[in-house]
C-alpha cells in the first residue's frame, strides 16, 4: 500500500509516517508546505528510505496537488495538513480558512478525481482518511463526553475552519460517493510538538526559569492523548474502518490545566533539580483567559475500541514523564526553534487590527 500523508512534517503527521514506516505497513508520500511549525527532523531517520518519498506541496495549489496524484499513485489519503493552533487563529483567521477549509476542498476536489479515474481492484481499496479535532464539538460541563452523535458547535476560528473541512469531506462522500472516513482526536502531546503548544512551552519555560503563564484560573479542563497512541488509532482506522464512518479518539486522561503544568514542574524538578532543592511550581503565574475558552473537552472513544480493537498504551502519567525526558534530551531542537521562528511569546490576545 502506498498512503500519501498532507501534512506529514507536522508534529502528528510526522508520527503518523514514522509508525507506516517502521511497522513495514505502507510506503509513504509525504505532501508537506514547511510551514512554521514544520519539524521534519521528526521523519529524518526515514529520508533516505526507499519507501519514503517527499513532495513540498500547499494544498492549496490545485495543479501541484494534481501533479503529485498522477506521479505516486496512492492507495490512500490521511489529510493532516491543517493549522492548528488556537491562539494564532484568534489573532488572525485567514491562513485558517485558506488552509483548513480551501485547502481541503481542493484536496477533496483531486482526490476524487484521481479515484474515479481508478478500476477494478484500484478503485476498491482506494481510502481518504480525514483527521479532525475534538473541539468541533465545542465545550462540555462538568459531565458526560463528546460521540459521535454530538452535533457540532464550534467555539473559535481554528474549531470552525476544522468543522468545515469535517463537513465538506463528508459531503463530498455522500454525494460523490468518495470513500471517506473521518477521525476527531483529544488533544495530543509528545516529542517534537512546536513549543507554542500547552506542555512543551511549560517544559521549556520550566527549564529556563520563566514564568509559566496559565490561562485563568486553570481550571479548564482537556483529555489527553500521547501522539503515538493516536498515530496507531489513525492506522487502524485507515486500514479498517468503515466508510462513511467517524471514529473518535481519546486518551481517557482528563486533566486541569492547572494540574497539568503543576505535573510538569514536579518532573523537571525530578528529572533537573534546581540547586536549591526548590519546586518550580513558583514560576506558575495566572494571565488573562482567552477569549471564548472551552471549558472542558472529553472524549468518548468507545466506538473506535469496540469496533476497530484500538486502545491507548500511554497514561497521562508515563506519557508525560517520557515527554519531560524526551524536551530535556533534545535541547538544541527546541532552543533551534526558539532562536529562529518562536519566542514563547503570548498569542491569542484577540488584536482588532488583525480581526476581518
């Protein structure tokens, strides 16, 4: 099987390709623009291999996408490609529509015509896997979790530009008959995520004896998934899933933000004790909540256990202690990205000359 990944330098897509890959389950054909937060050390190891190839490609460009289709041949799509981060889409929403939105069009558009051009057994297994968010569903209270049923109610533009491109992958299903499916995950972490990113911001600025900025009072509310769990929960769904179907995918780890960053402070005090012998938990300061924050957000991942055979391998507890020693072992990568495209600064502050 050859299974084109967009998005593949991402911190995801990267795993994604790393687990194709090393189980020996798919060549792969990595689409990737390079953006800011593309981390293609993350797939270094496997650059030379012979079933790896890569093309530097915006999803947005419609020929260049054709073009890649009609070279490579792949039995499958998995659609990671996507801005990501909240913050950034509150201080500006453009690249966000473009991206998640018109980008996935046009990938929907290729793709389609790409599989109506295959025959007999080609067409038959042909696959486009579309990844998505939990925050499609908006915020939850204090009980019960989002399914599959949750009607959508997206809450930033990040979220809505995430529901549109959900949208438009199960229209063009339904009414093209392009064999989809679609999975919408908790949030992940791991090694090489960008450090604009909850937990790798608050490793680093841990270790550097910065202040840890923790929004409000901490009190929201996030289940957690260990990028590598969720790179084997998307292979499962790509190689047995059933179209026209939605898995969700969670890590059954609710935890406060608060605790959260409390959690890392005590691992790096472990792990890189001051000299002092005192907690970090001193750098916590509380910073003016972002605008329309979701308070809580809990995955129910029951269908995809159930049907698909999936669970996750990492507690909050080991993954966490794994991703503080991994942040801690490979330094010079994230001091790299510190130097020359992230300063940790705050984003998100909802800036109206950026606004429309």
């Amino acid at each position: 099987m050859k299974v084109l990944v967009t998005g593949g330098a991402g911190f995801i897509g990267s795993a994604v390709i790393r687990a194709l890959l090393s189980g020996r389950i798919a060549r792969v054909v990595n689409l990737d623009k390079l953006t800011y937060a593309a981390t293609p050390e993350a797939i270094e190891h496997w650059a030379e291999d012979a079933g790896y190839a890569f093309e530097q490609i915006d999803i947005c460009d419609g020929p260049a996408l054709r073009a890649a289709f009609a070279d490579h041949r792949p039995d499958a799509v998995m659609h990671l490609a996507a801005e990501s981060h909240v913050d950034r889409s509150i201080d500006d929403a453009g690249d966000f529509i473009q991206t998640n939105v018109v980008g996935t069009y046009r990938l929907l558009e290729t793709a389609t015509a790409y599989w109506r051009e295959l025959e007999g057994e080609a067409a038959a297994r042909f696959r486009f896997h579309h990844i998505s968010t939990d925050e499609v569903y908006g915020a939850l209270g204090a009980e019960g979790h989002f399914t599959e049923e949750t009607p959508y109610q997206p809450n930033s533009p990040y979220s809505a530009s995430k529901a549109a491109s959900d949208h438009l992958v199960r229209a063009w299903n339904r009414t093209y008959g392009l064999p989809a499916v679609t999975s919408n995950c908790s949030n992940n972490y791991g090694p090489y995520q960008f450090p604009e990113k909850l937990i790798p911001l608050m490793i680093i600025n841990a270790l550097e004896e910065k202040p840890l900025p923790v929004y409000g009072k901490g009190e929201n509310v996030r289940d957690w998934l260990h990028v590598e769990d969720h790179a084997r929960a998307l292979v499962t769904v790509l190689t047995e899933g059933r179209i026209g179907e939605t898995y969700n995918v969670g890590g059954d780890s609710e935890e406060r933000n608060i605790d959260v960053v409390g959690r890392i402070c005590d691992l790096v005090d472990e792990l890189r004790p001051r000299a002092d012998g005192t907690s970090r938990r001193d750098l916590i300061t509380f910073v003016a909540d972002r605008p329309g924050h979701d308070l809580r957000y809990a995955v129910d991942s029951s269908k995809l256990r159930a049907a698909l055979g999936w669970k996750p391998r990492e507690t909050f507890e080991s993954g966490l202690k794994s991703t503080v020693a991994w942040y801690l072992e490979h330094e010079a990568w994230w001091r790299g990205i510190l130097e020359r495209r992230y300063k940790g600064e705050r984003l998100g502050l909802a800036n109206p000359k950026k606004a429309g």
